[in-house]
C-alpha cells in the first residue's frame, strides 16, 4: 500500500469516527427531548455535559450545583453524563420518591465497581448490590449500634488526648500557633480509624516519616491526581465499559498492602490472651459466629469500608465546621459554654453520654454540612423501570440503568427552601425550627435504607475532636485563608477550598 492509500484509509477512519460521535451525540441530546424532560444546554460529543470537569474547571459538585441553579423553573433536569443521559431531581418529593419510598427500584448507588477488577471495593456496602450489600450493612448496622458506640468512644477520647497533646506540642512556649484545618483534623480522624478500627498506632500525630505506616498508605490513596480524577470520571459515566477495560479504583499496592494488614493483625491476636474491643475484632467475631473461616478477604474489605467511608468525610466536614467556628466567634464562644458545662457534668471526661449532650454542637455541625456537606453530590442507579412526577406536571419515565442524581448542595442552598442560604446560622437546626426544614431538603448523610451507615460514629468523632480543641483553644480565622471559600477545581469530588483554610490556635486564658 503507497503512502497516500495510507493516509485516505487513515483520514475515512477519522471522518467516519468523528461523524459516528455526532450521530451518537445527536441521539444522546434527543434522549431527554423526546421524553420532553428540559436539558442542561451545551453539551458537547463524547463528553456530555461534563467539559468543565474533564478540563478541571469545576468539581462535581460545583458543576452539578450550578446546573441546578440555573434551572429553577422545573422539578427535574437532563443532562448527558459524556453520552449516558443522566436526571437531575430538582423536587424534594422526587428526592424521597428515589431515596425512601421507591428505593426497591433505586437501590443501587451510580458506581459499579466489578468484583474482579476491584474484589475488596466490590464488598464495601457504599458500593455492593444486592445479598452483598444486606450482609455487609447488618454487620456495620450492628458495629455502629449504641452498644458498640459506647465502647468506641472510649478509643476516640484517647485520641482526642493526643490531639490537644499534639497541639501543646506544636505551640511549645508560643501563644499562637498557625495550622491548616484539614490537615489537623485528617490527623485526628486517620488515628482515629486506626485506634478504634483496628487497634494500631497511626502515627498521624507525628511528623516523621514511617514507611508502610497507615498514614503513609492512606495518603496515597486519598491524593488525587489528574489522571486518577478521568479515571473515576469513566468508570462513573462508562461502569461496564470501565470492566472491560480492567479499570480499578483501588492501585494495587494499596490492595495488597491491606490484605498484609490484616493478616498480620489476626496473627498476633492470636497470641493475645485477653480480647480487644475494636471495630476489627468485632467483625472477626461475628465471622467466627457465623461460623465461617475468618475469609481475609472480607474482612480487608470491611477495614478498607472503615477508612474510605469515614476518614476523608469526616475529616473534611471537621475543617468546616472549624472554619465556621473561627468566623463566628460568637457561635465559637456559645459552643465552648455548652463544652464547659457539659464535661463539668461528666468528671471533665469526654464519654458517650457527654457528647450526646451537646446539642449546640449538633447545630454547629449540621449547619456547616448544610453550606459545605463533603458528600455534596449523590448518584443512584434506576434498577427497574419507573414512573417519576414532579411539583411542576413534569413526567419522566425513567429506564432501568439511567443515572439519578441528587444534587444535595444545590437542595441545601435554595432560597426557596432556606431564608438566605448562605448565610451561617446554626439556629436552623435548633429544636423548634428544625421543624420547619422542608424534609429531602437537608441530606449530608443521604437518606434512606442506605442513609451513611457510620453516620453516629462520625457525630461522635466529630464531638469528640471540637470538645477537645474548644475546652482548652480559641481558633480565629488566620488572613491566609482565601475569602470567600472556592472549591478546589482539581480535586474531583471533594470540596476542597483553594489555599486550605487556616487558623490560628491559641490557649484560653484562665
Ligand atoms: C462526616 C462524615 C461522613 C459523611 C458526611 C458521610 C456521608 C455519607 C453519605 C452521603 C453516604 C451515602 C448515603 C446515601 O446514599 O443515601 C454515606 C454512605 C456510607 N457511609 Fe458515610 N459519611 C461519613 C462518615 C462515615 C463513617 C465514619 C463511616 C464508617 C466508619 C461511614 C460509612 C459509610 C458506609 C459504609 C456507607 C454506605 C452505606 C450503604 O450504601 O448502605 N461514613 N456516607
């Protein structure tokens, strides 16, 4: 073949795939037209809707937040996620309708992980179907019950020891120390999985290195980059297409550096005479009751679900919750009252019953989730053919496989819902006026059978650390923080605020 046969063959190959997307695009875009359901306008071939996500202009949330603001009139939108048509419930009913009332038809969360391309997420209840998920979740139901909780807390106080030990020891004879928030509270929560989960120390309060350490595990599964960010993207847009592909969320290092983890723990539990009481026993001793082998494999999985699940979450949701603090010195100062008199009543130690107290705090917390929720996008999968009717007349039928997403920021932050959104008011959620909250309006934890599983245990961690840092600090908002907050575009899907949100500790003056 000469030179120019080559190129002809090479540029009717090209015409005819780019020509093939057009067609596919053109098809994709008639989706929601012919089901006269209205559309997020300007999407592209190939990617859909999602160019500002591929050219890290945007993060998911801010982009899916932005397309339900721009369409206030009606109670769902379309929108082409690359070329699978995808549902925005803009309806609060619509919401319960998918989450509680229909869930037998949206049971599944949008992210098919396969169990042969990724065998330890696959058994993670976040991301298993069916059999999988019920066992999974009456386990970790079970482990996250008041009983379990109790004991937990006993763990979680300890490190909330050596969070105050590691902030004395930062500020040494100074009266002033300047931290990044995420990062302090990352420390916090990564001992806390490691403590309370599995009875290991972290060594997240120490600043050295220690090769093959949680800490140093987990940073690298948590970092994202630009190619681990397309990466989900794909495997969010193109599940079965991503199986193929052999695409897998977790790098196989990090997969084999937990199953070495467990084995090791169960080896020297072995030798133990007397029995822990952590989130790791528990679940080798509901294996040993069912009378199963303890399987290695399930049991990484369900040490991997305590880490993925629950340390970036609440680690992020604790920075805001500190920058709302350090903002408003009075809400700061009410909270500390409250922590006072609280731990007063409890030996000056902080226990189950103590946090469970603190019911300003619970305000606190829930409004920072209410304007920065870490979870601020949820996308479920239809399993069966439905039928869905919104506050505006609108009719959608909705075919098994397409994407509902739920756009829990945007619902969060609706004027129409919540007297000036972006206002910080932990009133919203005092006991008279939670009443009022327009329910399906307010889903940090979603809702739900498959409502955040660990949603107690992240209270409690969360209480735990605030307790500890308002009863001896002051935090105030160092002029390092960018103002106003601004999501980190090139951090996919959690909100991350560009430049970190820093503040300056100091002691209280007695
Ligand atoms: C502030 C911290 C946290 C936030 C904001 C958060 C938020 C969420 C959200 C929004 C979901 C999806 C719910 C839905 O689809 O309706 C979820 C699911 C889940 N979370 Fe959390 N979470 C947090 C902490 C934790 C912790 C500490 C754990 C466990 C140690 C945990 C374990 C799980 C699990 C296992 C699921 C999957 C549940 C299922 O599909 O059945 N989470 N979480």
């Amino acid at each position: 073949m000469d030179i120019s046969t080559i190129l002809a063959v090479i540029l009717g190959g090209l015409i005819l795939l780019i020509l093939y997307f057009l067609w596919t695009h053109q098809n994709a875009k008639n989706y929601w037209k012919y089901r006269g359901i209205p559309q997020v306008p300007g999407s592209h071939p190939v990617v859909g809707n999602i160019l500002p996500l591929i050219r890290q202009t945007h993060n998911l949330i801010t982009l899916i937040t932005e397309f339900y603001e721009k369409n206030q009139k009606s109670s769902m939108v379309g929108m082409l996620h690359m070329m699978n048509p995808a549902l925005i419930l803009r309806d609060p009913e619509l919401v319960k309708t998918v989450m509680q009332v229909e869930f037998h038809n949206f049971n599944e969360n949008h992210f098919l992980v396969s169990m042969e391309n990724d065998p330890l997420f696959s058994k993670n209840p976040f991301f298993s179907t069916g059999e999988a998920w019920i066992a999974g979740r009456k386990r970790l139901t079970y482990a996250f019950s008041s009983m379990r909780l109790k004991i937990l807390v006993e763990s979680i106080r300890a490190v909330s020891h050596k969070l105050d030990a590691y902030i004395l020891k930062q500020l040494k004879d100074k009266n002033s120390l300047e931290v990044e928030l995420k990062d302090l509270f990352a420390r916090f929560t990564l001992e806390a999985v490691a403590n309370a989960g599995f009875g290991l120390e972290g060594f997240s309060f120490d600043d050295e290195k220690h090769p093959g350490s949680l800490k140093e595990m987990s940073a690298k599964i948590f970092q994202p980059s630009t190619l681990s960010n397309m990466k989900f993207i794909l495997m969010l847009a193109f599940p079965n297409f991503s199986k193929i592909l052999g695409f897998s969320l977790l790098p196989q290092e990090i997969d084999r550096y937990f199953r070495s983890l467990v084995k090791e723990i169960i080896k020297v539990r072995k030798g133990e005479t007397v029995p822990r009481n952590d989130f790791f026993q528990l679940m080798t001793d509901l294996e040993k009751t069912e009378g199963e082998e303890i399987d290695i494999e399930s049991m990484t999985a369900y040490v991997l679900s305590f880490l993925i699940d629950g340390y970036e979450t609440s680690s992020t949701t604790l920075s805001f919750v500190g920058f709302g603090l350090a903002k408003h010195p009075d809400a700061q100062e009410r909270a500390r009252e409250e922590v006072k008199s609280v731990l007063s009543n409890h030996n000056n130690t902080i226990n189950y019953d103590c946090l469970k107290e603190l019911t300003y705090m619970d305000q606190i917390i829930n409004e920072s989730m209410r304007l920065y929720p870490a979870a601020g996008v949820l996308s479920k999968t239809c399993t069966k053919d439905t039928q869905l009717k919104g506050f505006d007349g609108l009719i959608c039928d909705v075919e098994k496989g397409t994407q509902i997403i739920i756009p829990v920021k945007g619902l969060q932050n609706d004027p129409k819902y919540w007297k000036d959104p972006e206002i910080f008011d932990p009133e919203r959620f005092s006991k008279e006026n939670s009443k009022d909250i327009t329910k399906y309006t307010f889903l940090p934890f979603g809702e739900g059978p498959r409502q955040c599983v660990g949603m107690r245990m992240a209270q409690m961690q969360m209480k735990a650390a605030l307790t500890a840092v308002l009863d001896k600090y002051s935090l105030e908002l160092s002029p390092r923080t960018r103002l106003p907050l601004t999501i980190d575009p090139q951090q996919g899907i959690m909100p991350n605020p560009l430049g970190g949100i820093w503040v300056y500790i100091k002691p209280l003056r007695h």
